[in-house]
C-alpha cells in the first residue's frame, strides 16, 4: 500500500555544509522539505523507494541498487562529515524483480553500498527522524511513455504488497531559468518549468507526456523521468496535490511537491 508520495529537489545546495554563504538562498524549498519530513514521518511507511538517479544510469534499462546496507555521503562536495546509512528492503526487490521480468522490462541489478546524492539528498533531509528500509530506483535513456509504464508497472507491484511504501521521486527542474544560471539562460526553461507546474498542479500525465521532447532537453533538466514514474505510480489513483514549494534561486529550478493520499 502506497502511503506517501513527493517530488523534491536534490540538490547538495541544500545542505548548509556545502551552499554555505548562499544557504539562505534556498529558505523557501527548505522550509518546505521540513514540513514534508513530518509528513512522511506521519505516514509510518515500512520502506521508503526512491526515484531518482545520477551516477546509476543503463540507456536501455531500468535499476535498482540492491546492496546490504548502504551510506549517504556529501565528500564529492567538499562535506566530509555528514553522513547517514539505510537498509535495503530485500523482500520488495524480489517482488519488484520478479514483476518486471513477467512484463519483460529490462531491470538490471547494481550493487552499491554509497548512493548517490540524487537519492542521497532527500533521504538525508527527510528522514532525520526516521528509520526505514529503502529500495533506490534509477531511471533509464528510454523515452517519456516507457518510464509512465513503468511507473504503471511499479504501481500494481506496490498494491499487491501488504507494506507501507513511501514514494520519492527527486530531482531538479531546469538549469537555465536565468543568465548566470549553470547552463545560462534558455527560452526552454521556463517552458519546461512551466509545463511541470500545470502537470503536477492537475495530477496530469497527458500535460506531462505532451511537453515537447526538445523544450525537455533545451531545459537541462534531470526531473522529467522521476516524475514520469511518480505519475505512472499515481495514474488513477486518487492522490491531492500540495505543492510545498517552488523557487528558483541562481538559475535552477526547485520544487516540493507532496501528493496526499485519500486513504492511508
């Protein structure tokens, strides 16, 4: 049973270790993770699945990082001091595991105790009070329907599980909304930024599937497929949205989003 679902950023910025001076800069989409972290605190979950990814990535496949334990850790960003460790959810990887291969869906298995900060950032940030099994997922090079499917697919594997699963899909919207912007200053981007918000504002996967596939890459996103999964997993379910928070401070866009379930 799925009892909490949420985008977020996931950016190192977000840690004060690491933006330092600029930390203020990001006040609002902070203050926002906090209220989600009581949310998600509230929501009991038994593991938590992350959606997300950065240094895990198959143009031809989907997955998940199956390891006996594993650690956050921030020192590629200068943090050599703040970490945090999690336990795999064995039981739901085999499930999802075993899903997949009866739907032919490429899911391949990685084995890495450190996760990157695409999962690591919104785990750290919202689990400070909490201690729960997780299963990261990773996104694949496929196209916009094949990741909606598999968050489809993702959806009737969670329904059939007696746990309380808790959902994360993370990532950030574009990185150029302005000119000193990390990619500079793009049309698409506001496009792209825009687009999300109305999608996600009308728990719409038909808004979300039609943004044009080069206002995608123009954007220099890396949150379009996490979300394509989350809506997969939502697609017709009846979820509320919350959008916490959305800001973009030097040129990224950042946005909290929780969805609320109706029965829980």
């Amino acid at each position: 049973m799925i009892v909490f679902s949420a985008f977020t950023p996931h950016s190192p910025l977000l840690l004060e270790t690491i933006s330092k001076e600029r930390f203020h800069d990001f006040d609002d989409t902070l203050s926002a993770m906090q209220d989600l972290a009581v949310s998600l605190k509230k929501a009991r979950p038994d593991v938590i699945v992350t959606l997300s990814s950065h240094n895990q990535f198959h143009e031809n496949a989907f997955s998940v990082n199956l390891n006996d334990h594993y650690s956050v850790s921030f020192s590629e960003f200068g943090d050599h001091s703040t970490t945090k460790s999690f336990k795999p959810d064995l039981e739901l990887v085999a499930q999802i595991r075993r899903g997949m291969r009866s739907e032919n869906i490429l899911l391949t298995l990685e084995s890495s105790p450190l996760l990157d900060h695409g999962s690591g950032i919104p785990l750290f940030l919202l689990t400070e009070d909490l201690s729960t099994k997780i299963v990261p997922i990773s996104y694949s090079g496929m196209d916009a329907k094949t990741h909606f499917t598999f968050g489809k697919l993702l959806k009737d594997l969670f329904a059939q599980s007696p746990k309380r699963i808790a959902l994360i899909a993370s990532g950030d919207l574009s990185h150029c909304l302005t000119s000193d912007a990390p990619m500079g200053f793009k049309k698409e981007g506001r496009l792209f930024d825009d687009a999300v918000l109305e999608a996600v504002k009308n728990v719409s996967s038909a808004k979300l599937l039609k943004i044009p596939s080069a206002v995608v890459k123009e954007s220099s996103e890396c949150a379009y497929r996490p979300l394509l999964m989350l809506f997969g997993i939502l697609e017709r379910m009846h979820v509320r949205p919350d959008v916490r928070s959305y800001e973009a401070p030097h040129g990224v866009g950042y946005l909290v989003v929780e969805f609320h379930h109706a029965l829980v």
